[in-house]
C-alpha cells in the first residue's frame, strides 16, 4: 500500500472520528502539504527511519513553501507528530512489519528570549493609565499580575 493512501484512510478512518474538527483538519493539511509531496508516493514498508529523518531535515532547510525557508521547529514536531501517529497506526493494523517513526529525532526547540520593562518603564506606563480619562485600569492590573490582556477579558466577576 502506498503511504498516501494509508494516509487518506488513517484520516478519515481513525483521526476524524476521534479527534475534534480543528485536529483533524490541522492534520489534514500536514498531509497535503508536507507529507504527501515528499514521501507519499513510497510503499509503507519501504519507509525507513534515515527516510524519515531526511524529510524532517529538508523541512527545516526549506520547508516553507510560501518563502523556501525552513519551518520552525514547533510546525517541523507537528508533521513528525503526523508521521509517528499514522505510521504506529499502521503499524498497529499490521500493515507494516515494524514501526520505524520512533527513531525519528526531534529537532531543538529554542526558548525566546522573554524581555521585561524595567521599572522606570512601568511606572510610567501606570502613570499614563492612572492620568488617562479612560482609567486604563486592565494595563494595571496586567503590569503588576503577569496576565495577558486576553486572560484579563476573560475574567469574571
């Protein structure tokens, strides 16, 4: 069986039953646009692990098709994700003799460095929404809890 057509099944047989809309369509385009292309076209038992990694290389060299640049390493865990899932499934079913996505290595991921006002910085911002006629009392209370501001909309009385 080619691994597209294991795919397609897998998708509507045992993701879109069991998992909400947003995964399943989120998968669905990992497929289409990731997967499909690259390494559909192969026989499930001819997919090896230096396969696998391969692809998970070419992605992060140049897997954005809109600007031929890498994928992030979160999209790139994604599609590994993808791959593990369907080919543990199959391998499950078995339509493969051994699971091979186990030995795919993930790539880094690099924390962001988080950059804080100083305090000068946040007094003066206080001090604006204290003096504005609005009463930005939501900038406040964030500044001093580390709330967002969508969490801070999100609170009830």
């Amino acid at each position: 069986m080619l691994y597209k057509s294991w795919l397609y099944e897998w998708l509507e047989n045992y993701v879109k039953p069991s998992s909400k809309t947003r995964t399943y369509t989120r998968y669905k385009q990992i497929v289409n646009m990731h997967i499909i292309s690259k390494i559909g076209d192969c026989e499930l038992n001819d997919i090896t692990p230096a396969l696998l990694q391969n692809l998970v290389a070419e992605l992060l060299n140049n897997g954005n098709k809109r600007t031929f640049t890498g994928l992030s390493a979160n999209s790139v865990n994604s599609v590994i994700s993808v791959l593990q899932n369907s080919l543990k499934t199959a391998n499950m079913l078995c339509y493969t003799k051994t699971y091979v996505a186990d030995k795919i290595i993930r790539p880094r991921i690099t924390e962001k460095q988080v950059e804080c006002f100083s305090l000068s910085e946040q007094k003066k911002i206080e001090a604006y929404c204290m003096q504005s006629k609005k009463k930005l009392y939501g900038i406040v209370i964030c500044l001093y809890t580390g709330l967002r501001i969508g969490e801070l909309l999100a609170l009830k009385f």
